[in-house]
C-alpha cells in the first residue's frame, strides 16, 4: 500500500456523500475503519466492514453495528448496546463509555458483515454472537483485557524475532 498525500484524501463526508445514492439504491459499500475503538472486533487499518443502508421497516437490534455522524463531523462506526424509549445507545467494542441517545434517522448505514483478517463473519453467526456478548458482559474490564491482549501480542512478537539454538 502506497502512502498517500493528505491533499489526495477523501473526507468521509465527501465520499459518503458520493456513495448515499448508490446505497439507497440497494448497493453495498466495503469501508476498512481506522482506529482502535472497535478493537478486538474490527482492527482498524486491517479489517473491513460492508455497509448498507436498510429498508425503513428494518428494526435495529442490540449488537448491530451502525454507522453514523456525531456533532463535529466525524463518522462513527459502534455497536448498539442499548434501545430505549429515549434512543439508540452505541458502545465501541474497545471503549466503555456509551454514546446517545441517537435518532433511528441518524443512522446513516448498517454493517451487514465484516471481513476479519480475511475471513467474512456474518452478524448472525453463532461463534460470532456468543463472542460478542461475553465481550458486552466484561464491559467494565475490557481496558485490562485489551491492555493484557496487546501485551501477550507484543511478546509474541518478540519471541518470533528469536532464534533459540539447542
């Protein structure tokens, strides 16, 4: 992948703007997120994610992972952790802080699956499931999991570097 000039990136405003015809016209669009706030879930840089924007009959659910727009531009992509009479609350996988409520026409699409180091896992995979509602439960521990997680990667690493001679 070649480094791109700052003057040659799409805002995400812009591009989202280009491509909302094409998904109100039943197309998908496959984003690769950047950051770390869907860690372990979906690694931003590695992993990618298939939008589509669902009919209005559709009814979100707890676990959907939507993306919408927050108040100084930036275009978010978390899971609903909650429905409620006053909105939708969203929760990153690698935050613990839940954001909302948002309005259901705030949404601005729907992840339909995600392509996880290579490999697509529906949202209605069971495997899938279970993961992530274990992963809801230890809320208020993920900061320490995630910490321990990169750490073990990190030595991982290092011990691959290794040459141990007999």
């Amino acid at each position: 992948m070649s480094y791109l000039e700052p003057e040659k990136l799409i805002r995400a405003e812009e591009w989202f703007a280009a491509i909302e015809p094409l998904l109100r016209e039943g197309y998908r669009f496959k984003i690769c997120p950047v950051g770390k706030s869907m860690v372990p879930f979906l690694c931003g840089g590695r992993d990618e994610a298939v939008l589509s924007i669902p009919d209005s009959e559709y009814k979100y659910k707890r676990n959907d992972i939507v993306l919408y727009k927050i108040e100084n531009g930036i275009f978010v992509l978390h899971r609903i952790c909650r429905i409620s009479k006053k909105g939708i609350f969203t929760l990153g996988d690698g935050n613990t802080g839940v954001e909302g409520p948002l309005k259901r026409e705030e949404i601005l699409a729907l992840v339909d699956y995600i392509i996880r180091k290579g490999k697509t896992i529906r949202k209605n995979d069971r495997m899938y499931i279970l993961l992530v509602n274990i992963w809801r439960f230890i809320r208020p521990f993920r900061p320490a999991v995630i910490k321990m997680y990169s750490a073990v990667r990190r030595l991982e690493k290092r011990l691959k570097g290794c040459k141990i001679s007999a």
